[in-house]
C-alpha cells in the first residue's frame, strides 16, 4: 500500500473501473486531463456500447477530442487501470497524448511495456511519457475479483 494518496485523476478513473464491473464489463477506467483539470473519464463499455473497440482509453479519448473540439492533444494526460492494448496505444499515439499513466500492466494484452511496445517501434507516430504502477494494486484486485467471479 503507497504511503502517499493517489492523484485525483487515478481516483477517478478507478472509481469508473469500479462502474465497469458493475455494469459487467472488464473493469478498465480512463480519465484524460488538460492543464490539470479532469476532461472525460470512461470505462470499458464494449458490451453495453456493442462497440469492440470501446475501451475505456478510446471512450474517453473521443470525449476529450470533441470536448476540446480538436483532434490533437498534446497538451493532455490519460490516466487508465490498466496498461493500453496495442489499439488502444496507437489511439494516444495518433492523439499525441503528452503523458500516459497506468496503474496495472498487463503481460497478456498490454502493448506498452508488454507485446508489441507500441511506443518502441519506429513506425510510432508520437510517443507519450509514460508512468506505470500508480494505483496498481487496486486495479489488480478489481480485475482478478471480476474474473474470479466468472470463472
């Protein structure tokens, strides 16, 4: 346990992973601030949205980019449970997202730090600072108690 209270923006996009489990999805949050002011926040909606590509990443990505009205955000931050997908990677890479923090990593379909390490490849059109481990326990306990529960 972290002697130091996590970022409001990690709170929330825990509390929105806590949604997501409710709502029966895999409980991934995601928070995108400006100049220090939460933007969007979403969670994993593929199955309410039928929409695969509805990570909670992506969602809350679009909501910033139309909040914002622009399509770049340069000057914007995204705070997720869980480490990005390789879709999910290549989202804050097109948005030019400044700065990435997670709180769990995912060695089975993590495309950060694991898989394809998106932000390594030459190919990578921008590539984001990148925090992890920020909130990782409870983001671990809600994802293994939501897969625990389905199995």
């Amino acid at each position: 346990m972290s002697r130091w209270p996590l970022p409001e923006p990690m709170q929330q996009a825990l509390a929105l992973a806590q949604l997501a489990a409710e709502a029966g999805e895999v409980p991934v949050g995601a928070v995108v601030t400006c100049n220090g002011e939460i933007v969007s926040g979403a969670h994993n909606a593929p199955r309410e949205m039928h929409d695969p590509t509805a990570h909670a990443e992506i969602v809350a990505i679009r909501v910033a980019a139309a909040k914002l009205e622009r399509e770049r955000l340069e000057d914007c931050e995204l705070w997720v449970t869980l480490e990005p997908c390789a879709m999910c990677a290549g989202a804050i890479s097109h948005a030019r997202i400044s700065k990435l923090y997670y709180a769990a990593s995912d060695p089975k379909g993590g495309a950060v730090e694991h898989g394809a390490r998106l932000f390594d490849q030459p190919q990578c059109l921008h590539k984001p600072e990148v925090y992890s481990g920020m909130g990782e326990e409870r983001a671990a306990e809600l994802l293994r108690g939501f897969f625990a529960a389905r199995r």
